[in-house]
C-alpha cells in the first residue's frame, strides 16, 4: 500500500496518474508510479494487473464541429 498522506489515487482510478513517482528512467521514456502503474512519455501506461491504457495525447481529441 502507498505510504504516503493522503495516499495515491490507485491504479484503477481516474486520476492514477496523480500517483508520486518512485522511479524515474527519462532517459528510457518511463517512469514506475507510487501505485504500481508504469507510465510511458508517449502517455501510455502498463498497469499492475496486467491491463494496457494506449497512449492518450490530448491532440487525439478532436476539436468540436462549428455549427
């Protein structure tokens, strides 16, 4: 469990990038969250289940259509 207070959101929360970082390796493109989520700098993770979030820029949002 997360020792820090308040404690990190967890993995499969909304906000489990808010999580503390415990190990960072810039140099490879990741770094290893409080909550156990390892998050890549393309903005994909690789949660402790096992579970896979691909990458999610906020570029790949599509701009609202004028009406």
């Amino acid at each position: 469990m997360c020792p820090h207070q308040p404690p990190c959101p967890s993995h499969d929360a909304p906000d489990r990038d808010a999580a503390r970082t415990l190990v960072s390796h810039p140099e490879q493109g990741w770094s290893l969250l409080c909550n156990g989520v390892v998050l890549f700098e393309d903005t994909g993770e690789l949660l402790p289940d096992g579970g896979v979030i691909a990458p999610h820029r906020p570029t790949d949002l599509k701009a609202p259509s004028a009406a």
